[in-house]
C-alpha cells in the first residue's frame, strides 16, 4: 500500500475531518494511505517546526485571515504560520507537490486566499479547493488529484533530455532565425 504524506492544519475540526474521509476513500478504492500530520499538534507539544522534509508531500490549509475583503484589507494570514514556516524552513518547500485549500466561500474572495498566497510564494501549484468539510464529490475529485500529481511527480524525475541546445543569445543565434524565414503551410 502506497502512503501520501501530508502536512496540514486544521483549527476547527473541518480540514482534520476532510483527511479521514478522503484516507478511508484513498484506502478503499486505490489502495493508498495518508500519513497526515496537523502542524497545529507538533506547537501543541512544543516541538521543533525546523525539520526537513526529505519525500514528496501535499499541503492542506484552510484560510484564516484578518478581516476586511482580501483585496485591498484582510489578506493577512492568521493562526495558520506555523505551516507556512515549516514549509519555508531550508529547502522544504522544494518537497511540496502542491496545496489544497479549504475555506468559507461566504468570505468570497478570502475564499482559499492562503493557498493562492502559499503557491506564490513558494512556486507549488494550488490543486484544489473544498469548503468547510467537503463534500463526498470533493473527496474523490481531490484523491483524483493526489494521485495524479503524485505520478506526475514520480515520471518527472525519471525524465531525461536527449539533447540540450545551446543558449540563443542575438550573438549566437542561428542565421536561419535572425532573417525573415518562411515555413509550409499547414507546418507548426
């Protein structure tokens, strides 16, 4: 059985749920396991967030921010810093297939605003969202998703250039592409 790390937090009980359903799912019908760790727990019992993660992960997080409308106020990032620096500590963020984020789409665009913020920031993709709990629909778009980026992943790092050009700079640039030149119709 094939286990997918994930690194999450949940402080109201809903992103915590979402993972045990989407861990009995994955369990059930693709024969994979989570192994999730909420974040929240590890400053709970004072321990250290200055870990490196070594294999691929996935991040949950669900969206808390201060007030306002997340466009001109409100898009500052609360209660949930302790995965964003667990995630930037040395090259951890390099580990992370991608985010899911989870919120209360009655904040409208503060709706997964964290995740967006999160996948700028460290350059991963966000995957996906849910709200609140999620539904049944999310839990099985959602283990879609992880298991496909998860073989994306795996594929990539087996990929091999069979030739690499060199740098085109105007200088060193083939002739053929510094004068007007002209292809076959129907030629892409």
């Amino acid at each position: 059985m094939q286990v997918i790390k994930i690194y999450y937090i949940s402080l109201s009980g809903n992103t915590t749920n979402f993972l045990e359903r989407l861990d009995h799912y994955l369990q059930k019908e693709l024969q994979e396991k989570l192994d999730y760790v909420d974040v929240k727990d590890l400053v709970k019992n004072n321990e250290s967030l200055g870990f490196e993660i070594k294999e691929p992960y996935f991040a949950f997080l669900p969206a808390y921010l201060e007030g306002g409308n997340g466009v001109t106020t409100g898009y500052t990032e609360i209660l949930t810093t302790p995965l964003r620096r667990l995630i930037a500590y040395k090259k951890n963020s390099k580990y992370c297939m991608g985010i899911i984020g989870s919120g209360n789409r009655n904040f409208n665009k503060q709706f997964c605003l964290t995740a967006h913020q999160y996948s700028e920031e460290f350059g991963f993709p966000v995957l996906d969202e849910f709200e609140l709990r999620g539904t049944e629909e999310d839990v099985i778009r959602i283990s879609n998703r992880l298991n496909t980026r998860l073989i994306e992943w795996r594929y990539s790092s087996e990929l091999v250039p069979y030739r690499h050009l060199p740098n085109m700079t105007p200088p060193h640039m083939p002739h053929t592409l510094r004068h007007s030149h002209y292809i076959k119709d129907g030629t892409w």
